[in-house]
C-alpha cells in the first residue's frame, strides 16, 4: 500500500495510519487490495455489522500489516502517540466512508454500532479529510434504555482486541432504582457455613424463594459441585461443613407477607421481620419449633395467627408498633416467654392467660387503650420491669403488690389518683407516676417503698407531703415538679442519700424562692438547718445511734460506700464535734483525704487517729484549733497538711517525723517563729506561714531544706532579713511582702524571686 493512500490531515499535520489498526474487517472477510480513492480524497471503510451479528474479536492480517507498518514507520514517525492517532483515524476514515450514503442507511448502521461496536466518544471533533473539507458527526439515534438497567456514562471501548464497558452498567444497583430479588451465590454459600442470614435494608417486596430452600441445590449448583468434587484443595464448596439456617434477618424492607415455606427453616431460633408492610403471618410460623426471638415490631398486624402461640421455645416476642386490638387467651401457651413488647398499639384489655407467663420478666404495654388490668398479672412472679405508661389506667389491683421482684413500675400518663397497693414489692427501685391525679400520698402505702431509689410524681395535684416521707431511707431522687406544695417538711433535709430534688412550678410560700433556686444541695442544708428536733424522733430515724442525734445545723453522715468511692472523709458543716460513726466508716473504707474544715473544732477529735494507716491529706483549716495532739506524728503517709485559720502556736515535735510531707500551710494562725520540726522535714517543698507573727528567719535550719521550693511569710513581724537567705537558690518562690524590714526595698521586692536572692546574696560580707 502506497504512501499516498494512506496519508490524511488530522489538525494540520500528516501522519501515517498504520494498517492493522485503520480497519476492522467483518467476521470471516479479508481486506480488498485497494479501498482509497484519490480523487475523493476519502479512506473507504468496510460497512459496520448488523445488529443481528454479534461483535467478534478483532482480527488482523498480519502478515501483510505488518509489512504496511514496517514500509510506514521507516519512511515517516508519528508526532503523537500512536494510540491516539489510532483513533483519531479510524473516526475520522469511518466519517468519511459514510459520504453519499442514505440516511437510512446511517441510522442502521449507527444502531448495530452502538451496540455492538467499540463507539466513539460523545466530545469528539468533526473528521477533517485530505481536502480540507469537514464531515460533521452525525449522531445515531439512542437505543432506550431499560429501566432497572439503564446505563450511565457508559461508554464501550476497545482493549486488547475486545470490547469493554467502562462506567455503571446498572444503575438500579448504585441508585436503587429497582433491586432485583434475587441472592448472590456468595450470600448463600456464606449463610450455609455461619447459620445466619441478613437482608435487611434491600427493598424487598417479597422473600425470594431461594431463602425457603437455601440448602437445596439447582441444577447449575449440582454441576458445580460435582465438577469442584474432582478438583483437589477447593475448600469453599465443602457441603459437608454446612449447618442449619438458626438466624434470619429480614427487617427494614417492604414485605407485605411471608410464604407458607418458612416452615421448611425448621432450625430456625431468630427472625427478625421488623419495620416491613406485614398484614398477614402464615398459619405454619407453629412449625418454628426452634424459634427463640421473634421480631414482628413496626408491621401493620391486626390479628396474630394461632400457630405464633404454639412456639413452644419462644423466650422474646416483639409485637410494638401495629394494629393490634386484641390478644388471644392463647398467650397463655408460651410458658417460656422471658420479654413481651405489645406497646404503640390499640390494646383495651389483655388476656387473663398472662398469669401464665410465670418467666416473664420484662413487660412493656405503653402507647395503648388500657382502662384495667387483670388481677391474673400478680401471677407473673418473675416480673422485673413493667411499663404502662401512655393508658387510662384508674388504678392497679391488688394483685400488683404480689411482684416480689419488681424493680421498675411505669405509670406516668395514666389516670390514677392514689397510690398503687405496692405491700410486698420488696425490691422496687424505681416507681414513675408522673402526670397522674394524685392529690395526696397515703403514709401506709408510703412504708412499702422503703427500698425506693426514684420516686416520680411531678405533674400531679399534690398539696402535701407527709412527715412519713422520711421512710424512703433509700431514696436518691424525688421529682416533685408541678404539684401544689406550699412547704416541705425540715426533716426531709435528713435523707441520707437525697441527691436530686426538683420543686419547680410549685407555689412555695414558706421557703424563700432565691433558696429554691439555689439548687437541692443548698435546699437540704437550709432544711436541715431548720430542724429543731433530736433526729431519732423523726419517722425512719427511730433507730438511729445516739451519738448521732445533733441538734441539727449539720448534714448527714456518708456512708461507708460512698466514702469507698471516693477515698474522702469530708464533713464541713461548723459543727463542734464530729460523730464517732463517721470515723468508723471512714477507717472501714480506708480513706486517703480527711477533710475536716470550715467547722468550729477546738481540738482534733481522738477518732482521727484511727485512720493513720492510709492518710496521706488531711484539711483542719478554718476550726478553732490551739494546739495538736501527739499522735499525729504516727501518719507516715502523709503528704500534705492544711492548718490555716486556726490558733495554733506551735507543733508538736514528734512531727519531724513525717518524713514524706511535701506540703504544709500554716498561714493566720498565731506563730511567733517557724517551729524547731520545721526544719527536720527533708522532703518539704512548699511551705506557707504568712499571716502570723514570725519575727526572725532562721536561715540555717531553712538552708536544710534542700527541696524548698516556695517560702511564703508575708504579712509577719519580720525587721530584719539575713543576707544568707540569698544562698538558697533552689527557691522558686519567695513572699516577702507585708513586713517591715526596710532592705530590700520595695522596688527589689517587687521584682521578683531572682532579683531578691540576687540582690541578698550581693550583700554578704565576705570573712
């Protein structure tokens, strides 16, 4: 083939077309000797196939085009890429080739094109022949789509002498458009090995009939597996390995009903069908007799068929969030049911079978139309947790009290007026009657609630709180919101484990509204400060010890536990003894911080001792205390002591033997000079005597303090300060201020700790 005929102009510039890549012969053809015309000045070009041909891969003579591109590329090289000029070319020559065709015979030639041909590019430019002359693109019309597979930017090009898709051939799997129901083989093959199944969230409008028969094989799975059988070290085909579907998850689609064949899963022990469009259930659910849980929540039921309660295993039913109107007395039959959910339903009554349920622990009727309850749920003696909230219950029966185990009660938007009959609810933690008609609290009903943590009952009528609420020796938290209290009685202040007590929107006249609105920790301390009584004569108090019966001002005792928690002994309530019982819980939790200031001590109680073992902090400031005991040389632990605010002199001298005390504050006590222990403390660091009446700086026995770091004694009757002092320059921090020594100057003082060590250590006289 001459140079001539294959020569054409592609943006100005001539290059040679290589000859294996200008044609693409049809299945079976040969290349003519001599497709070019020169008087044309256009590249002539096989028809494109039918769409009745399928598309063969590409096949090349080349034997004769590889002579073409030799006798080509030794007379002239490509200036671009030759990929590029490939294609350019070959849209180009096909152009050019259609001139003087009919437009009929475009349309469908461009047809089979499309789809069975390697196209070109949308954003492609007009072909430019040897003359000059454009050929406009001519755009063939597009096939349509199908809707669950229509493409996008989809384009078909050619590699390797076969056609490939490049972009989303689906968009139905990307967009969700429309899923298809059918299962990958992976999906299946992963369920047989781990029993579990999950289609959730795929949009399913029915389950396909693969799930009912998943350990059945098809005809294309047997010929696999017998062709896998002659392999050798294929492990993913080994059905012998295969166990039983026991969990089937196939919540969040839109499922308007289940086959008959679910009873094929007859291993079945969890199936979740929650949140689907579920009017109807299939008589065979009876034949589950493995079903453990079943999940029918957020459906549209308005009935349940017979065979749901003829599973005999089933531990956890969850039926909230229909449009149930009724439960069969068949309830009854599960005598295994552990948790029962029939909340957000249109239930007026429940069975009397549920006495039956006698393993029910946890029972949640809310959001219903209940207007009683049958006296059978005092049966239910496993009952832990039983919620009825959002009902038109007027009361509870009698039966109620029989729950010996009931934990929490939820009562609140109801109709109820007085207390439920709780008499042997020996384990209630938590009762909730909020937004109710209770206009009064009985007192005997109020003695079954001793064990009570939490009691609701915001929202009420309430116009009074009796003097029994003191029984609740428990109670943590007490919501009186929105009730019609004017007072509170004193004693309330003495709850031992009252932490939260909301009072808003009741009108209260005999409690100042700023207290109120101080918070429950100061409300408490404001009642038990109005307290006038001794405390064992206050209802839930009668047996409480001696020691303890204050006039009260003070707060009462932590327990032992809490102490625990916190590794703090901590009573700041001015008071002028401390009760003996308080160091015994103390010592008993092992404290590590004693914390016994802002009171009105006048010596450290004896108690104290006790707990020398484990101290390593101990706070007296703000007391009224003059002097302390010996003994508190035997903390050896203790790193950090607090004295400030009291009468103190001085200290005892078998203190130098707290050997590991880093901290001490001495500050507005009453000290004419450091005392002599002072200075025996090797491991002191920071140490604070400000506020007193020290006179003289005894440098030599600071200067053994080789871990000082602060010295703090402004404020003191200090006239004269050694010039030696300026030695210590492992000071960090040096007070001064506040006496009356002349040098240094303020000036100097004011300049920090480096230009006062500095400017004393200038002043020493050398010998």
């Amino acid at each position: 083939m001459s140079d001539e005929e294959e020569k054409i102009n592609i943006g100005g510039s001539k290059s040679r077309l290589p000859a294996p890549c200008s044609r693409i012969p049809a299945p079976g053809s040969r290349l003519p000797g001599a497709l070019v015309s020169k008087a044309l000045g256009s590249v002539g070009r096989l028809p494109h196939p039918t769409a009745t041909r399928p598309l063969a891969p590409l096949k090349m003579n080349h034997s004769q085009n590889s002579e073409q591109m030799t006798d080509q590329q030794t007379s002239q090289k490509p200036s671009k890429p030759l990929g590029t000029q490939r294609n350019r070319v070959s849209r180009g020559a096909l152009r050019s080739g259609m001139r003087g065709v009919s437009r009929a015979s475009i349309a469908s030639s461009a047809v089979s094109h499309r789809s069975e041909s390697s196209g070109s590019s949308r954003r492609d430019s007009d072909s430019v022949d040897e003359d000059g002359t454009k050929t406009p693109i001519l755009s063939p019309p597009r096939k349509p789509a199908s809707r669950g597979y229509s493409s996008v930017r989809a384009r078909i090009r050619v590699r390797r002498g076969r056609p490939v898709m490049q972009g989303f051939a689906n968009v139905g799997g990307v967009f969700d458009v429309a899923k298809s129901e059918d299962i990958h083989p992976q999906i299946l093959k992963m369920a047989r090995k781990s029993g579990q199944l999950n289609l959730s969230n795929r949009g399913m409008v029915e389950v396909p009939d693969k799930v009912y028969h998943i350990h059945e094989m098809d005809a294309e799975e047997a010929k696999k597996l017998t062709m896998n059988m002659t392999m050798d070290g294929n492990e993913d085909d080994r059905w012998w390995e295969q166990t039983d579907l026991t969990r089937l998850y196939l919540s969040s689609n839109r499922l308007s009903s289940i086959s008959q064949k679910i009873s094929n899963l007859l291993s079945l022990q969890v199936l979740d069908l929650s949140d689907n469009c579920l009017t109807t259930l299939p008589s065979t659910f009876g034949e589950l007799t493995c079903l453990h849980r079943l999940n029918l929540s957020h459906n549209r039921l308005e009935e349940l068929p017979a065979g749901v309660f003829l599973l005999p295993d089933l531990r956890s039913l969850q039926l909230d969030h229909n449009n149930l109107k009724t439960l069969s007395e068949d309830l009854g039959n599960l005598t295994v049911l552990e948790y029962l959910d029939v909340s957000h339903n249109s239930l007026t009554e429940l069975p009397l079978s549920i006495g039956y349920l006698q393993k029910l622990t946890k029972f949640n009727a809310s959001e219903n139309q209940l207007k009683e309850l049958p006296p059978e749920i005092g049966d239910c003696f496993a009952l832990g947790q039983l919620d009825l909230t959002h009902n038109q219950l007027a009361r509870l029966p009698d039966s109620i009290g029989n729950l010996r185990k009931l934990e929490q009660l939820y009562l609140r938007h109801n109709n109820i007026q007085v207390l439920p009959p709780l008499h042997s609810c020996a384990s209630l933690k938590e009762l909730h009657l909020g937004n109710n008609y209770i206009k009064e609290l009985d007192a005997e009903q109020l003695s079954y609630l001793t064990t009570i943590s939490v009691l609701d009952l915001r929202d009420n009528q309430i116009d009074d709180l009796p003097d029994q609420i003191t029984l609740l020796q428990g109670l943590e938290r007490l919501d009186i919101t929105n009730n019609n209290l004017s007072t509170l009685p004193y004693h309330i202040g003495l709850l031992p484990h009252l932490k939260s007590m909301p009072l808003e929107g009741n009108p209260m006249r005999l409690i100042r509204r700023d207290i109120v609105q101080r918070g429950t920790v100061q409300l408490l301390k404001y009642l038990r400060s109005r307290v006038s009584a001794p405390i064992n004569t206050f209802p839930g108090f009668e047996n409480t010890s001696a020691d303890t019966n204050l006039l009260l001002g003070n707060r009462s005792i932590p327990d032992k536990y809490q102490m625990r928690n916190t590794q703090t002994m901590c009573y700041n309530e001015k008071a002028t003894e401390i009760p003996d019982l308080l160091f015994e819980n103390a010592a008993e939790a092992e404290v590590r911080t004693v914390d016994l200031s802002k009171n009105q001590l006048t010596q450290v109680p004896d108690k104290m001792e006790m707990l020398s073992r484990h101290v390593s902090e101990i706070m007296l400031g703000l007391n009224k205390i003059t002097s302390l005991p010996l003994w508190i040389g035997n903390f050896q632990r203790l790193q950090f002591l607090d004295l400030q605010g009291n009468h103190i002199t001085d200290l005892p001298t078998n203190m130098a033997e707290l050997l590991y005390l880093r901290e001490i504050n001495l500050t507005a006590n009453r000290f004419e000079q450091l005392p002599a222990c002072i200075y025996e403390m090797a491991q002191l660091e920071i140490l604070c005597a400000a506020d007193n009446q020290i006179n003289i700086i005894y440098v030599e026995g600071l200067s053994k303090l080789k871990r000082l770091a602060t010295l703090d004694l402004h404020n003191n009757n200090i006239d004269f300060i050694p010039p030696p002092l300026g030695n210590m320059t492992q000071l960090r921090s040096l007070q001064l201020h506040g006496n009356p020594f002349r040098v240094p100057r303020r000036a100097i003082l004011d300049k920090g700790t480096y230009e006062i060590l500095d400017y004393l250590r200038s002043r020493i006289v050398s010998e």
